[in-house]
C-alpha cells in the first residue's frame, strides 16, 4: 500500500476510533525509539514474519529523517544465503537491554519460547510493544498495545477495553500501513503536515519512474 492509499484509507476511516489509535500507537513507537536508544527489533511469531512492516518502517525512516525507525527484523528461521540485515535470528532478542524498543506483531497466539524471550527483554529494560490479535500474554508484557484483529477462536485473547482499542473492522496488514505511515509524520496533522505530505506523494511519484531494488 503506498502513501495515496494510505491517505484514501484515512479519508475512509475518518471519523472512526482508527485514525486516533494508529496515531497514538505510532507515538509510543516513536517516543521508545528516541535517538540514542538501543535500536528497535521487530519479530512476529513463528508462523508470522512481519516483513511487510519492516519495510514499510525503513521507508518512514527515510523520508522523515528519522533513522531510528527503521527496523532490525528478528527471523525465526533464518534461510541459507540470507542478507546481512535479513540474516538475524532470535538470538538477538537475548541481548535487547535498556534503551531498545522490542515490537511483536503477530496475527495469531505467541508460543512460549518468544513469550519467555519477550518477558526477558523487558526485564533488562527494554521496551516492549504489542499489534496482534490481542493475546492476553504478549499484553501482559507489553508496555502499549494496539488490538488488530478479533483473536482466534479458543485463543487467550485480553478482554475488550477502551485502551487499547479493538475494533473489528480492520487486518493486521492494514493497520500496520496506516502505524507505519503515521510513525513518519513529524507532527500532528495540520496545514504544515499536509504540505509536508504532498511533498512525500511529490517525491513517490518522481521514485515510480524508476524506482531502485527493494531492500527487503
């Protein structure tokens, strides 16, 4: 989803809770990834690779001048002949300490091992935040959370409250454009952030003439 559609998608959801949800959500984000800080991780479940957000974060990170959004992506299963910045296994999560933003986004229950390895990095300081299905566990751990999807049947999803939000409405893939998005945003929207916008869709149009590999 690229940035005209992230902005047709909030013309769409306007007026509903989305809008503001995404935005705080994304003001944690940014607030726990303060310069300085001890980088920002990404992991998903084991049946989940949160890919897609990676890259759409190393995008924000580019066009807003905010490289501490952009992601190390923690694999379950690391492939033969990865990349350097594709080739981090769960290992790393054991060093995350103090300073480090650990983000889980996954459709479906943590297993045990990710929620142990989770638990550990938040008791060595780190920041945790959670955009799943709402797992009562992974929320347990999660310093702020964002309730994506209704849970799976039979799964320990956390009981409906207004913070955070759960509407039923919405995937966890287009949530995560529109956390992405306003992860990006300098400020919050108003006559300067419109024109910075139309200069970021002024910029898209300009790279779709020719544009360079995919990172990810």
């Amino acid at each position: 989803m690229d940035a005209v559609r992230v902005a047709l998608l909030r013309e769409v959801l306007a007026g509903t809770e989305w809008i503001e949800a995404t935005r705080r959500f994304a003001g944690s984000l940014r607030a726990a990834v303060a310069p300085h800080g001890g980088g920002l991780l990404l992991v998903g479940s084991a049946g989940y690779e949160p890919w897609h957000l990676a890259a759409h974060l190393d995008d924000e990170a580019a066009w807003s001048g905010l490289p501490e959004l952009s992601p190390t992506l923690v694999r379950h299963r690391v492939p033969a002949g990865a990349p350097a910045h594709l080739a981090v296994g769960p290992g790393r999560l054991a060093a995350a300490g103090r300073g480090a933003t650990l983000l889980v986004v996954t459709p479906e229950s943590p297993d045990a091992g990710l929620l142990e390895k989770v638990h550990d990095a938040r008791r060595n300081g780190a920041t945790v935040l959670a955009l799943d299905s709402g797992d009562r566990d992974l929320h347990a751990l999660a310093h702020d959370a964002l309730i994506a999807a209704p849970p799976p049947d039979g799964g320990t999803a956390a009981p409906a409250t207004p913070d955070p939000p759960r509407p039923p409405d919405l995937d966890l893939d287009t949530v995560q454009h529109l956390v992405s998005a306003a992860a990006g945003e300098n400020s919050r929207p108003g006559p300067r952030h419109h024109r910075r916008f139309r200069d970021r869709l002024a910029r898209l149009a300009e790279a779709l003439a020719a544009p360079p590999p995919p990172r990810w």
